[in-house]
C-alpha cells in the first residue's frame, strides 16, 4: 500500500487515499458517471483521509439517496464521492488523483445501469482496491 493525493482543479478539495501502485478503476456506464467522464478507485473509508476542503463540497443524490456524491462549489469537479455499492468506502476519481504514484491503471467495464442484477443485496461485499 502507498499513499495516493488529489483532489478537484481548484485545489479548494485535497484528500489522500491508501491503495496499491497498480489501481483498478470502475469505468461505469450509469447516468452519472457516463457524463462526468467518472473513473472510480473504490477504498475502505478508514483508507480514504480529506485533507482539506469539507466546506467547499456541495452534496448531491438520486434515486435511492444511498449514493452521496461531493462536488467543489467553487470548480465543480467531484473527485471523490461514497458509492451506493459500498456505503462505508469511498470512490475516487482516478482522473483527480495526483500524478507520480500510479504506477499502472486497469479500467474494468461496470454495468451501472443495471447495478441492482450484480448487487441483489444492495452492497458489495469486498473492496477492489
């Protein structure tokens, strides 16, 4: 495990995560994820650290309200946001973590659209990072 930073464009949002140098990511193809272009590293919370920042983050869920996505008030950028398949981890825009740390990225197709067939229970049961 290596310590990985990010954060939103403006900086306003900073954060660190422990994973692994090689980081699988979740290409999703949900509604939201499809439009911000969201590639998730998914981690246990007690892995995931906001630095700075919890005052410029606006809020913002759909459908079930499980899903809690963050967002910069100021740039709007969400770099990180807590999944509804894994409510006590958090999923990380790969696409907002620093350069110099990623030592490789595999992107793994998810089929979001249809998230219920692969968690019937309404969670995940393990963590890919």
């Amino acid at each position: 495990m290596i310590i990985h930073r990010g954060g939103c464009h403006c900086g306003a949002v900073r954060y660190e995560f422990e994973a692994e140098a090689e980081l699988v990511v979740s290409e999703c193809n949900c509604s939201v994820c499809r439009k911000s272009g969201f590639l998730g590293v998914i981690v246990p919370r007690d892995r995931f650290r906001l630095l700075r920042g919890e005052a410029h983050l606006s809020e913002y869920s759909f459908n079930t309200g499980t899903a809690r996505h963050y967002f910069c008030r100021h740039c709007g950028v969400k770099s990180f946001y807590v999944p509804r398949s894994h409510p006590d981890g958090v999923s990380v825009n790969y696409r907002c973590v620093d350069e110099g740390t990623v030592r490789s990225v595999v992107r793994r197709p998810f089929d979001g659209r249809n998230w219920e067939r692969y968690y019937p229970k309404g969670r995940a049961e393990s963590f890919p990072n």
